[in-house]
C-alpha cells in the first residue's frame, strides 16, 4: 500500500460543460450531528480542509442533509475560497410535513428552497444545483423552465438531475436543447458493485446526452469496505436516516447477503494489491468512462486519506473479471435481445461494422 496520498488536481469536464471537476467529489452529507452518526464541526472541518488542499474542489451537500446543518458547515468552510470551489446541493425533499408546497419539484419548491441554501452556504450563487428525486406529479416542462431562470438571474451557473428514470431525463434533455434552456450537464445516481442495474438504461443514457454521472453511495452504505458480516442481515433495524449507519444500509437495500458475497471478493481483490476494500470498490466505479466523479460520504479525516488512494489502484484483468462475475445483473429486454447473434445477423447479414469510439 502507497504511503503517499494521491492529488486531486488532474480535473475532468462535468458532461457536456466546460466546468472543471476533481475526480472524486466529496459528501457532505455526513456533516452535522443533528442525525446521530455524522461528523462534529471540527472533524468536517479537518475533512474539507484536506480535501482542498490536495486540490479537490467539488463539494456536494442538499437542502436537507442533517437539517440544514451541512449546507451551513459547508458555507463556514468555503469562506475566503469559494470561487475556487464547485459547491452542488440539491432540492425537492420536504422540509415542513405540513405544508403541502414545502416539497417536490415544482418552481414554488423550486425557488424557495434555492433562496434558503444559499442563505445556509453564504453565498451568492450555487454551482450546479440537482433536483433531488422524481417526484412523478410536476411537469418537466415547469422544472425546466424554473431551473433556466434561475442560471439566467445568476443565482444558479449549472443544473442537473438525480433519482429520475432515464427516459424522463432523456425527455427532459431534448426539451431543453429544443427551447434552449440550460441543458443537464450532471448525473447523480447510485452507482457501485452492489447496484449496477443503472448499467442498462441510466449511465448509456447519460453518456449519449452529455450529461456527467456522479455516483452516491459508490461504496454501497458502507458495506463493500467489509465491516458487516451476515449477522448484521437479519438484525433489527432502526428508522432511517436518523438510525445507525447498519440501519441506513439495511433499510435502503445494500445490506444482503448477495451484497456481502461481493463484499467478500472485494476483500480478496484487496488483499491482492495489497490495499483497503474502499478503494477497491471506488476505483472499480472510476474505470466506467461515463462516471465523472464518485461521492466520498467520509465521516472522519482517516476515511478521506483511505478513499483517495482508489485513483492509485490499477487492476490485473483477472481481478476486473472477478469483481464483474460476482456482482452482475442481467441487462434485460431489449439489451440482451439485440446482441443476440441470430438478431446481429437479421439487422446486418455478412457486414462487418466497427463500434463507434
């Protein structure tokens, strides 16, 4: 294992933008103590201290993690560097039970929850601003309009999209190339050896229209660093994501028993390179030419210094292959039909044709 913790400063193009992004974002979702688990002021503090120095420069938080509490850290960190940041968070969570308007993804929501995280970050605008989750009720046409106006009075310079099927995305995308509106230019969507049915529609997609894919949760909720075991499986959970760590990745389907047989091989791949499981699992979500840059969701400085040596790992096609048996999905109706070879001969006959690069 390398003694030396790599730089973050070889930057990539966020989609189809000239926004220049470190290759491994750091979470901000893990700042605050309002949920019981995240990390103190001080030791985020530590965290984002580290990060930038090392030259990483892509922040994500939301409206909603830790009660407003990690936008607000991540406006007291920024102070005196903002302009060298990339600050993302999102919107569409609820933030008042009984008001029916105080969520979705409709401009009222929109706007209102804009204003607040700036006020939170203390500043003046936000870098690239998500919306949150689909929430299957507004008209695209209604977010699209209200996210252009927002970049068009300079109080947002990029947007882009999270937790959305990918056909509305891709509907959502030619709409705004058609009105010219400000076009997504990022992805954020699970992503990691434990969930990779976002291999059959999202991540093609996303590399097709130009948009970034930045994976949460690359680690799968903390399971593919190995500490869970098959007694954590079947144990009692509490509510997330106010519970424990163990009970955020049971709750939202990370903690099984396929999960911890490719936890396993993780582990073994690691053991080989002579590594940690974590950068194992990072690196293996870097190697998708689609990916921009994986989510960190650090609690501690160690967790940080561990994570950034995954842009150190190289692979043996040996241990690709294995962590890619162990933790495939079927691809399914119509991917799998159209490379069978009887379908590849009706469509082409004695044709030979080059795959576009």
């Amino acid at each position: 294992m390398t003694d030396t913790t790599p730089s973050l400063d070889r930057y990539r193009l966020l989609g189809r933008s000239g926004l220049r992004v470190s290759p491994l974002a750091l979470g901000a979702m893990t700042f605050g103590t309002d949920w019981g688990w995240g990390a103190d002021a001080a030791e985020a503090r530590r965290i984002v201290d580290a990060y930038v120095d090392r030259g990483g420069n892509f922040i994500d938080t939301a409206d909603v993690y830790t009660n407003g509490t990690s936008e607000q850290l991540v406006g007291e960190f920024s102070q005196g560097r903002r302009d060298r940041l990339v600050l993302a968070t999102k919107y569409t969570s609820n933030t008042d039970p009984d008001n029916p308007n105080a969520g979705g993804n409709h401009r009222r929501n929109m706007v209102r929850s804009v204003e607040d995280s700036l006020r939170r970050l203390g500043t003046d605008y936000i870098d690239l601003l998500y919306l949150h989750a689909w929430d299957s009720t507004t008209p695209v046409e209604e977010v699209l309009r209200g996210m252009d106006d927002l970049v068009r009075s300079g109080k947002v310079v990029y947007v882009g999209i999270s937790d959305t099927p990918a056909w509305q995305v891709s509907r959502m995308q030619a709409i705004a190339d058609l009105r010219g509106w400000s076009p997504l230019i990022a992805l954020q969507i699970e992503y990691n050896l434990v969930e990779r049915t976002v291999e059959r529609d999202l991540i093609p997609m996303a590399a097709e229209l130009g948009l970034g894919v930045v994976p949460w949760s690359p680690l799968a909720s903390g399971v593919l660093t190995g500490k869970y075991s098959r007694a954590d499986v079947d144990a009692d959970t509490g509510s997330a994501p106010t519970g424990t760590r163990r009970d955020i990745a049971a709750n939202n389907g990370a903690l099984t028993v396929r999960a911890l047989d490719i936890a396993d091989v993780v582990k073994k791949v690691a053991a080989e390179l002579g590594t940690t499981p974590s950068r194992v699992a990072l690196a293996w979500t870097l190697r998708n030419p689609a990916v921009t840059a994986p989510i960190l969701g650090v609690r501690t400085l160690a967790q940080l210094e561990d994570n950034l040596g995954a842009l150190d790992i190289r692979f043996g096609d040996d241990q690709v292959a294995a962590l890619e048996a162990v933790s495939a999905v079927p691809l399914g109706f119509p991917h799998e039909f159209l490379q069978y070879p009887m379908t590849r001969s009706v469509m082409r006959g004695n044709t030979v044709v080059e795959p576009r690069r």
